[in-house]
C-alpha cells in the first residue's frame, strides 16, 4: 500500500492518536513518515489556489472556531498539527494587514497612560523607549512570534534544528544579559551549556518550549524507525541534579526563558515531574538571577 491510500485510509486515527503509529513493527508507516509526508502534502495543495481557498473558506464556515480544525484536517486528508500552525499564520497576517501597529503602539502607550495609578511623570520618562519596545514587540506578535520552518524540512531533522535554535537562543540571551557562556557541543551529554561565574561553572539544559506547552522535566522517549518506544531503555529518563544546575525553558515563539534551579525540579515526585504547567514556574520567568543564585549555593 503506497503512503498516500495508508493516510487516506486512516487520517482519522493520525489526527487523533499519531503516536499509536510509533511502532514500526505493527504499521506499515510510523508516525515520522507519515508527518513528514502530510508536511509535503500540505505545501504541495497550498501552492493551489484553489485549494488555499477551500481551506480558509471552510475555516471562516466553521467561524474561526479551533475545535473545527480537525474536521477540516481530516476532510482535506492533512495533519492537523500542520494546518492549524498554517491556519494560525495565516490568521495573524489577515488581521494585522487591517491594523497599523504604530497606531496599537500609540494606543498602548496612552492606555497605560490614562491608568490612574500611574505616574504621568514616570510615563513621561520612559514613554519615548517604551514606544519602541511595544512597536517591536507588536511586530513579533504580527508574525505569530519569531518565524519557522519556512523550509518545511524532514521531521526528525527539524527537531533536532529546533532543540539547537533553542539551545542558541539561551546563550545569545545569557550573553546580552552579561555571563560568560559557551556550547556544549557532545549531543550525549546530560547538560547543553556552561555558563562560568565567578570560575565556577554552572550546567545548563536547555528544552525549546511553544506557547501553552508544559514543561516536562524527563526527557522525550526514543523513537523512530526499528525502535520499540515502550521498551524501558528508550523510555525517557528523569532530569535531576546530577544532569544539571539549572533547567532553562526557552520559548521558541518570543525567546524568553525560564531559568529553573534543580533544587526545584529534585522537590517534585516523579508524576509532577512529568507535567509542570508554566504558571507553575512563572517567578522564574526571565529571572537571570537564578545563574547566580546557584554559583554562589
């Protein structure tokens, strides 16, 4: 059976339960092949324009509600994961061709403004750079957060790519805010960088993160081709103080990070650990002190 009638065959079951496909042993196709096939697929039916349109059409049918993206996916033979990241895109290019965002910058500004507990001299003071940042940052919000993927590469190649972009993104912004750091460039290593403070260097691992994930500290199970996912040796082991000093959660979309100490992470039982909500680590959002707070333990 050719990938194309297996993916017809069972899009429902993709869309609901792609990791059932994992096994290799058990499907003809595992869940990477059909990804990166539904991937191409997309890209292929998106540089029709009428089946562009079909799309967005069928989406404001549905009035713009997110729940309706996976009858769309499967009428259209897509992964829904794909199309509603296109969806997404799409959507914040439309609605801010509509809205100036030096016009939003200014509103911004005047909104806090009129806030009566703020100090109209204060504003004052910062109400030139603050315009600026806000414009910048409504740019980043105009495109969906920072691109990706414009490439649409193979999938396993794409997560690896962005396990480094995020590792990157840590030491660019480690850097700007004033620590030595370096690369950790030994993929088997339990800790991608070093930042040195004071001579004492501090272990840092880096997990990429999307807007409204968890944080998990495990790693991600061993997958892919020939390799059973279920057996214990490819099941993702705990992250712990003696893989590292700090957790740093980087946000792939807007490049912020989380910079969490172990001794947080070691506090949690083994379930936790599995599944922490952000605003469940949101004190150490941007907090840069960390690093500093553990070299000085």
């Amino acid at each position: 059976m050719t990938i194309e009638d297996f993916v017809k065959l069972n899009i429902n079951k993709i869309n609901t339960s792609i990791s059932s496909f994992k096994d290799a042993t058990t499907n003809e196709y595992i869940d990477v092949d059909i990804k990166n096939y539904l991937q191409e697929k997309l890209g292929e039916d998106l540089q029709n324009q009428t089946t562009e349109y079909l799309l967005l059409n069928e989406l404001k049918g549905h009035n713009f509600v997110k729940a309706k993206i996976l009858d769309i996916a499967n009428k259209f033979v897509l992964y829904k994961p794909h199309l509603e990241k296109y969806f997404q895109a799409t959507v914040f290019k439309n609605v801010f061709a509509k809205v100036g965002i030096e016009d939003l910058a200014n509103k911004t500004v005047e909104f806090i403004n009129a806030e009566p507990n703020v100090n109209d001299l204060e504003i004052k003071f910062i109400k030139s750079n603050l315009k600026n940042l806000v414009t910048k940052c409504l740019y980043v919000a105009s495109q969906g957060g920072f691109t990706a993927d414009l490439q649409h590469t193979d999938y396993g190649l794409r997560v690896a790519n962005e396990g480094d972009s995020a590792q990157f993104f840590f030491i660019a912004r480690a850097m700007l805010a004033g620590f030595n750091c370096s690369n950790v460039d030994v993929r088997s290593s339990r800790y991608d960088a070093i930042v040195d403070f004071n001579s004492k260097l501090i272990r840092i691992q880096v997990k990429g993160i999307t807007a409204g994930s968890n944080i998990s500290f495990f790693d991600r199970d061993r997958g892919g081709q020939g390799i059973d996912h279920t057996h214990e040796r490819n099941r993702g082991q705990r992250i712990t103080k003696a893989d590292c000093d700090i957790y740093v959660a980087v946000d792939k979309q807007v490049g912020t990070c989380y910079l969490i100490p172990m001794s947080f992470a070691d506090a949690l039982d083994a379930d936790d650990a599995k599944n922490v909500k952000l605003s469940e680590v949101a004190n150490y959002l941007e907090r840069w002190q960390t690093i500093i707070d553990v070299a000085t333990q």
